[in-house]
C-alpha cells in the first residue's frame, strides 16, 4: 500500500520531519506549562482549594438528630464565637433555601448529603465543593460585599438537577441576628 502513496500524502521525512515533530512537542510543552500557571492562579489569587479535612458522617440518618438535624441547619455562632453555617444537599433542594451570613465575618460552612453526590458554588466568591455523602464538606470563607447570591448545585444528582439551588443573603453585619444565631440557627425567614 505504501507504494501507492503519492509524494505529497507521505509524512515530512529528515530535517522537515523533525522541525515538525519539535514545533509539536514545543506547543504541548507551553499548553502543560500554560495550565499549571492557570491552576497556581486560581488556588493562590482567588484561594480556590480542594476541601482539607476528611470527616465523616452517616448519611442515611441526618434526619434522626445530631449536627445536621432540622434545628441544627442554618447559621449559628459557636459558644467560641465564630459563625458555622449548616446546609443538607438532598435531591432535590438545599436545606434551608436560603442562607443568611453576615459580611466581614470568617464564615464555615458544613454541608452533607443526604443521599447522592451534589455540588455547590456561591456567585462570585471563593465558595466552590463537592458534597458527598458519608462525609462532612467544610469551607471556610469570608463574605466581602452584602446582597444577594444564587447558590446552585452543580454536580448533576438527578432529574431535578437544574431546578437544585439555595439562594445565600450577605448581610451587613450590624444586621445580623448574632444574639438569636447564638440561641438557634437561623436562616433567612
Ligand atoms: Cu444536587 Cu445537582
């Protein structure tokens, strides 16, 4: 068959050959380098990180008590003072709805499944996790800027993926309820 090859669909041979095969290898060595700078940005300048704790929790029965149960979810102040937000990804909604955290405060957000593996990011901030069930998702942000924020599940969990999404109101924290979040939790009401 290779006879059969014209001059002109037969591969560059000697000098012409190997002046290709360096462009190629040139290219893919800038494109490597090219996504490493891409992947220290993001981690250093926004302070995107993979979750660092490994914790773990039954998730089946979330709803019988303990830290992820209904009283629980929402946003509470710690008797050490800082402000913990507790959210449960289910098909299909995020409990609760809608999240109330006050801005300039170090915020920890915990979140669980109660069934299958979501997803969930907060519009333009830092906050960007994977929850999957049997373990604890902990993110650590502070909010800059009061107003509202569309908080979507994007890791495809079902049918009612697309309608899965809590919304996340910023408030000014002179605003904030600290005094009831240290009593119970407290969300948008
Ligand atoms: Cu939950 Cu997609």
């Amino acid at each position: 068959m290779a006879e059969t090859l014209n001059a002109e669909h037969r591969p560059p041979q000697g000098e012409a050959g190997e002046r290709i095969e360096r462009l190629w290898a040139r290219s893919m060595t800038a494109l490597i380098v090219l996504l490493l700078v891409v992947l220290v940005f993001t981690s250093a300048h926004w302070g995107l990180h993979p979750p660092s704790r490994l914790e773990t929790i039954d998730s089946t029965s979330l709803h019988k008590g303990g830290e992820f149960s209904e009283a629980n979810l929402g946003t509470s102040i710690a008797p050490d003072g800082s402000t913990v937000v507790r959210v449960v990804a289910q098909q299909y909604a995020f409990v609760p709805s809608c999240v109330l955290v006050p801005a300039g405060v170090p915020v920890t957000m915990r979140l669980a499944s109660a069934d299958v593996v979501h997803g969930f990011l907060i519009q333009d901030t830092n906050v960007n996790a994977m929850v999957v069930p049997g373990y604890v998702t902990t993110v650590r942000t502070t909010f800059r800027d009061s107003g509202e924020r569309l908080m979507p599940c994007h890791e495809f969990c079902g049918v009612g993926h697309q309608a899965m999404w809590a919304h996340v109101r910023i408030v000014d924290a002179k605003q904030f309820p600290f005094e009831d979040a240290k009593a119970k939790a407290v969300s948008c009401g």
